[in-house]
C-alpha cells in the first residue's frame, strides 16, 4: 500500500477528516498501533495548521508486511526556525534544544505543547527535518545531521505492524497515572554537545531552562563520552540546591561522566542537594 495527496493548507480546517478520510482506510492494523498512527498524524497535522505558515501540505503513507511509514510534509517556515522567531532563540538548534523537552508552545490558549514530544516516543522512528537540520528519535537515542537546506518541515513517522506499544503505555512513562499530569520528560545531552563539549556552567544552564516545569527529568547521557567539572558542577549540585521540587537522574551514563558526577555531588565542604 502506497499512497500520496496534496491539500492546500487554506482547505484543510479538520485534521480529524484527513485522519478518517486518507489515512485510516488505507491501514491495515492492529487497534493499538492505528491508535499510536492517529495520534501521530493529526497532532502533526494539527501544529501544520495552526502554526506552519504554509500554503500546501503533502501526506503520504506506505505499508508492508512488516512496518507502516506516515509522512507529513508542508512548506512553511519550517518549526525550528519558528521557534527561533517566536521565542528569539539564538539559533535552530537552540530551538531544537527546547522543543525536545516538551511543553513548549507558541500559542499556550490553544496547545499544551506535548503533541509532539509524545509522538517522538510512540514511534519506532521519529524524523524530523527542517531547515538545516535532520534529528531522529528512535529508542534511546536521538540523532541529528546536518541536512540540505530545505523550506517547511518534513515529519516521517515510522512503526512496526505488529508492535506492541500503546499510547496508554508512553503516556504512562510520563504522565501521572490518576489525571495524566506530564510531570516528567527526558532530555538528550548529545543534543547539548550540538553546540560544543559539555564544559561549561553557561551549557548546563541552557540544558536546565524549564526543568522546573517537571516534577522529575531524566538526563540521557547516551553517546556522551565525558564532560567538564564546571558543567557537572552546574547540572548536578548548583541548580537542584534552588530546584529541590525537580529530581534529575542520569541514564546511560559511562564510567567517566558517573565518576564526575559523584565528584561534584559528594563535596563534603558544600551543602548537599537532598535526594538529587
């Protein structure tokens, strides 16, 4: 099954009926991968909508027997360069930065800024690109290449047919189970080291802006081999002494990052962060 369609933004008011009307016909699915897939396409198709500044918008779909891809493509401003507009950004990777924690949004009355940061966790692969930039999440990881230029954004969302994840599983990974609270998020540090080895107290306080937005954040260190005493410093004792709502917790971390860590912790001359 392969299939494409072409839509002037002006005409699509109702991401909803290009969900049932295009998508869910041509689908093929277990209940809880179509629902994984309508999540995906109309959040996505939704924030094209509402805030891509585009005239067209393209969807596809493909499937075979082992995996369904769904695309979304418009050409707008492209979501990192909005961002950088929006919110004065230094650059687009500072944007990708923010956009990855989750509750960022340009238009808070009307969005909650969570459509695609669940999304990115739903799929088997996640593809973003825009602008200059390429980021994939898939798993624990999240990758980012430089990319051909390009105008308006490009989302490419990929699962197995038969996978078992549900919406209710990734939700509950981050949201309090009662009332869905988003309480915790997950942040990449190789999207820090983007901009320069970690070293430095001005990085961490960029990769700790709005993390007093969450309840707990875990700090995934995959692919980041060591980082300075000043930016461990900062992360791991300097800001949960004011932030002691917010629990930090480092995954993936290797030998030297966890040796530096405890360095910065365990200073016996300087008040300890409580349970971080």
């Amino acid at each position: 099954m392969q299939f494409e369609k072409h839509f002037p933004i002006s005409l699509v008011k109702d991401e909803f009926r290009v969900w049932t009307q295009t998508y869910a016909p041509a689908l093929q699915l277990p209940a809880n991968v179509l629902g994984i897939c309508e999540y995906g396409v109309t959040e996505i198709l939704n924030n094209a909508i509402d805030h891509a500044k585009a005239n067209n918008l393209v969807v596809r779909g493909s499937q075979d027997q082992q995996k369904t891809i769904l695309e979304i493509e418009d050409d707008g401003v492209g979501v990192f360069a909005r961002l950088k507009e929006f919110f004065d950004f230094d650059s687009e990777t500072h944007a990708l930065i923010e956009l990855v924690k989750g509750k960022l949004t340009i238009a808070p009355e009307q969005h909650s800024g969570e459509g695609l940061f669940f999304a990115s966790k739903a799929f088997d692969q996640f593809v973003i690109q825009a602008g200059e930039l390429l980021v994939t999440f898939s798993d624990d990881r999240c990758d980012v290449q430089a990319a051909p230029a390009r105008s308006g954004t490009r989302i490419r969302m990929e699962i197995q047919n038969h996978s078992t994840k549900t919406m209710e599983q990734i939700f509950n990974r981050y949201c309090d189970a009662e009332n869905l609270l988003f309480y915790r998020t997950r942040f990449f540090l190789t999207l820090a080291a983007l901009e320069g080895n970690l070293v430095s107290r001005s990085q961490a306080r960029r990769v700790v802006t709005r993390f007093e937005n969450f309840s707990e954040v875990e700090l995934d260190f995959n692919g980041i081999d060591s980082i300075g005493q000043a930016f461990a410093d900062e992360l791991f004792r300097v800001w949960p002494l004011s932030h002691q709502e917010t629990c930090l917790q480092a995954t993936h971390a290797g030998d030297a990052v966890l040796k530096m860590i405890q360095h910065v912790k365990g200073r016996a001359d300087l008040p300890q962060p409580g349970r971080h």
